[in-house]
C-alpha cells in the first residue's frame, strides 16, 4: 500500500493543472474503493455486493415475475468447507431481486452446519412465490416447509408446513398466516413450532 501510495503523490504531484490533479485524485479513489467495502473484498450477484467468501448454494428464477432468488452461505459453513469450521457469527444470506428490487434477509436461512449436507433450506417454485424447504434425518426425519409469496411490494409467509416420519408413522401440522412479513420471521421459529407442536 505504501508503495501505490507513492505512486499516487508522485503522479499528482507532477500533474500539471488543478483539473488534471482533480481527475488523477477522483481515479485513485475509484480505485480504492471499488474492490472493497470496510475492508472486505466484494463480488456482485446480479449487481448487488456480496462478500468475496459467500458461495451460492441454491438459486431459482420464477419465470415471467421478473423475480431472482438466492441463498448464499459463507463457504466455511458448506459441506464441502466445513471441515475446520469455526462460528464466527456469520449468517447465510437469503436475496431477492424482484423488478429493480432487493430484498436482502440474514435471518432467514437455517445457520446450521454439518459434515454431509448443506444445512440451509433449497429454494422451490411455487404459485405465486416460492418455498424453502429442508428435510434432516434418517431413521426417523424431521421436515418443514416455509411458502412465501409477493403481494405488490411486500413479501408474506402463507404457511408453514412441518412434516415427521418416524416408524412408519406420518405427522403433518400446517400453520396459516394471514399477515407474516418475511423481514419478520426468524429461523428459530422453526424449532418453536416443532417443541409446540411435539414434532
């Protein structure tokens, strides 16, 4: 950096005019500015500026809504990087492109992390929305289902459908709602339901 930043006083410094030093000035901090933000290194999805260390791990386009959805997790917390995982407090990121529109939710997507499977939801077209899903389990497994959909510019949680399978036996609880935004639910409520509804 020291060594840029020579560079940069000697080029300003040699500039003959005040616009010319004006344009070398507005150049360096373009620059500067551009592949970072507080220090972190960015990378655009659809032109919105995510972390560099953020990988997709599920996408989805609902054709003829001119809508993008995506799910990105920090690569330490995918299966395939979580051999040395450590909790940094970071969250997956659930975005949403609607229109011209971003719709940006860290506290949406499951946080959870294991060694054989990705551990956020899978994104599903649906009516007029879309679902994120999640199965775990083997012997016996848990499963929910979250279905979302646009109502002019707001974004609605319809219902929650939670599913059990153990012994053969099948358990289903569907929740409605009439009113839930999504910028309101939090991944927890999940969890919730299960112990209320002794899934």
């Amino acid at each position: 950096f020291t060594f840029i930043f020579l560079i940069f006083y000697l080029l300003i410094n040699s500039a003959n005019g005040f616009y010319m030093k004006k344009f070398i000035l507005i150049l360096f901090i373009i620059i500067f500015s551009a592949p970072s933000i507080n220090g972190k290194a960015q990378r655009k999805w659809q032109g919105y500026l995510i972390p560099q260390e953020y990988v997709i791990v599920d996408s989805l386009t609902l054709n003829g809504q001119n809508t993008q959805i995506a799910i990105f997790s920090p690569y330490s917390m995918t299966a395939d990087g979580c051999e040395k995982y450590v909790d940094k407090g970071e969250n997956r990121i659930l975005l949403i492109k609607r229109d011209s529109h971003f719709y940006r939710f860290d506290n949406v997507i499951s946080n959870d992390v294991y060694g054989y499977i990705d551990g956020n939801e899978s994104l599903k077209e649906n009516g007029n929305g879309f679902e994120l899903w999640f199965e775990k389990g083997q012997s016996c497994t848990f499963e929910y289902h979250i279905y979302i959909g646009f109502f002019n510019s707001k974004i609605k949680i319809t219902h929650i459908t939670l599913i059990t399978l153990c012994n053969d036996k099948k358990k289903v609880k569907n929740i409605r709602y009439k009113n839930f935004l999504l910028k309101n639910f939090h991944r927890n409520l999940i969890d919730k339901l299960k112990n209320k509804y002794s899934m």
